[in-house]
C-alpha cells in the first residue's frame, strides 16, 4: 500500500489525532513512517539513525498534538515540519560529538586512534576542564600559565621571553592557581 498523497489524506484522521486518539497515531505511523523515514535517511545518511529520528518524530508529534491545529495544516505536513527539527537535531548532536571526539583526541595525543574510545576518559575530560579554565584567565595570564604547564619553562624564562618583571610573572602564576583552584573546586562540588 502506497502512503496517501495529498489529495486522497483523510482529514478526519487529522482531527482524530489531534483529539488524542491513540488509533488514529498509529494511523499516522504507518502511513506517514516511510515518508519521515526516507527524509532522514536523506539526510543522515545512516539507518539506525533514521530509524531513531523516525521514532523521534512521532513521539514528538503525539506529546505536542494539543498544538496541531488540523484547520491551519494536513498531518503530513505537521509531522514532516517535526521531521525537519527532528533531523536538524540530530545533525547538531552528531556535530557535537565529532567535536567532542576530536578534542578528545588531540588532548589524548598517541593514544587516540581513529573511531576507538581514549582509554582514559577521567584524564582527558581532567585536561578538557583545564583548558577551558585556562582560556577563562585572560591574557597575560593565560600565555604564562600555558608557558610555564605547557612549554615546561621557568619563571625566569617567561619573564625574558614575554618581556615582563619576574616578580609580576610569579604574581600572575600564583593568582592565577588560586583562582582556577577555587573555580574548579566550587565546579567540583556542584558536579
């Protein structure tokens, strides 16, 4: 059997749905289903992700069907409007993770190889935490604290090197500590 095209949608399933009628969601599923599937698949390119959509798409519909409004537009048209958002989400969520993976796998160096987990995740989230407190510090500090942890330099290089005193070098390293100290352990307690 072929999903309805537009001309030959029965309208009474629109206000069944939008009346609650668990009949008429499953109605809906098996006609409009392959039709959100394909637009997923489309655009995911992969199948347990279109299938996850699919099954996204109508749970979302039916949790916000007292939104439908069946005289503004036909079902499909509504569940095709979710599939969108739906897929647009899982693209973000998928972007994210890549971003995720490839921090992940610059902090983890050697260890990191292509689609495998770092095998330790604690030390690399610990190192992902520290650079987003190192970037909260601002400049000069920030160029210091990197010189000092990152290049293994000494105060008195970073002082030759950046052109500022020592003891403003030593200042920066040691306020700087304390207030990535006192971030991360109020961070640490609300975890």
């Amino acid at each position: 059997m072929t999903p309805a095209g537009p001309h030959d949608w029965d309208v009474a399933l629109d206000h069944a749905f939008a009346a609650g009628q668990e009949a008429a969601l499953a109605e809906a599923y098996r006609r409009l289903s392959p039709l959100v599937y394909t637009l997923a698949l489309r655009s995911l390119g992969e199948r347990t992700a279109a299938d996850d959509v699919t099954q996204e798409v109508f749970i979302r519909a039916w949790k916000s069907r007292a939104s439908y409004r069946p005289e503004a537009a036909r079902l499909p048209a509504w569940v095709v409007g979710i599939t969108r958002n739906a897929v647009a989400d899982a693209l973000s969520v998928r972007m994210r993770r890549q971003e995720l993976e490839h921090t992940a796998g610059q902090f983890a160096g050697d260890e990191h190889i292509a689609g495998q987990p770092v095998a330790d995740v604690e030390a690399v989230a610990d190192r992902i935490t520290l650079e987003e407190e190192l970037e909260r510090l601002g400049d000069p500090q920030k160029e210091i604290m990197k010189l000092a942890f990152y290049d293994d330099l000494t105060h008195d290089q970073i002082s030759s090197r950046l052109q500022l005193p020592l003891g403003t070098v030593k200042s920066h390293i040691r306020r700087s500590l304390a207030r990535m100290r006192t971030r991360l352990e109020v961070g640490h307690e609300t975890s």
